[in-house]
C-alpha cells in the first residue's frame, strides 16, 4: 500500500532520531537562558510548498516502525502541499532535517531552527568512485551536514553524533530494531 513504501527520507529520518537517543544535548531547546532536554524525539522535516519550504512534524520518530511509522507525518505533509496545515503538524519538533538531494544539491548548509539545537543538512546520494580494499570502484555516497547552537552543545559532540548517524546509514538493519 502507499503508507508501506519506504523512503531515502524515511530512513534518514529513523535514523537522525535514534542516533539522538545518545545525544541528549541535541534533543533539546533554549527556554530563556535554560537547557531543556526533550524526552521525545520529534523529528521537523523540510517539505517543499508552494512558495518555499515548511517543517512538518514526525512524532517519537525513534519509537516508530521503519516500515509504516511514518503515516501521521505524510498525511501532515500531505496537508501542508494543500494549504491545509495545522499547528499540531508544524510545532513541537526537536531538531530538523532539510532533504535537497531531490533537487539535486550536492551538499549545503541549513541553519537552526530557534529554540531547536540541530538541523541536517542532506545532499543527493550520488554514485562515485570509492575506494575498496585498494580498489576503485563505483559507490553510493551522500554528504550531510549538522548545524549546532552552540549555547546547547558543541562541535565535538556534533561529530560524534555524525559518526552514529553514519553507522546507522551504512548498516541499515540496525534501523529496523
């Protein structure tokens, strides 16, 4: 059925969101002058509309099946490519991913949501020359970048989230758990 298809997105989307369980300091917010780490995991993710892009919600993304778990969020997104949004479709996300592989952007960066403490931003997967074991051969890539409020966390811990985030991209099954 359409809600058992499985996006790049989806998968980037389970995978930012377990990747945060270990990273507390980004699955948080400024209140005031406060750090205030979320329980949840609310992934906010870039949807194209007319006239630019809006950030749709994903709920307890790291609680949420692979295959499946995504259907309040494409109905969300559904909505807002309509004009129909509502406030429980765009409020409440964590930290946010912005996609442009689809449009076929190499890499780039994004930069925080307030009050959020990361935004990703990913690139088109492309098929390159990677070197295996002392030979060159074609590949699957993509690139992705983390932007951080620094009041909340810092560069080491950004790459170190980008370390776990790249073992669950490169070991999928990891996602399905």
């Amino acid at each position: 059925s359409e809600e058992q298809k499985v996006s790049v997105n989806d998968f980037i989307v389970r995978a930012v969101a377990l990747a945060l369980r270990q990273f507390p300091n980004l699955n948080a917010s400024l209140q005031g002058d406060r750090l205030l780490r979320h329980g949840r995991v609310n992934i906010g993710v870039a949807v194209a509309v007319e006239g630019g892009l809006l950030t749709i919600v994903c709920r307890e993304a790291d609680r949420k099946p692979l295959v499946g778990g995504q259907v309040d969020f494409n109905r969300g997104a559904a909505r807002a490519r309509d004009g129909k949004v509502r406030p429980e479709d765009i409020e409440g996300s964590t930290v946010s991913i912005c996609n442009l592989g689809m449009f076929d952007v190499e890499n780039f960066i994004a930069i925080v949501n307030p009050p959020e403490a990361a935004i990703l931003a990913v690139g088109s997967a492309r098929e390159v020359p990677v070197v295996d074991a002392g030979v060159v051969k074609a590949g699957w890539r993509m690139k992705a970048t983390v932007s951080v409020d620094h009041r909340l966390s810092d560069g080491a811990e950004a790459a170190k989230f980008m370390q776990a985030l790249a073992v669950y991209l490169e070991e999928p099954l990891r996602l399905l758990v």
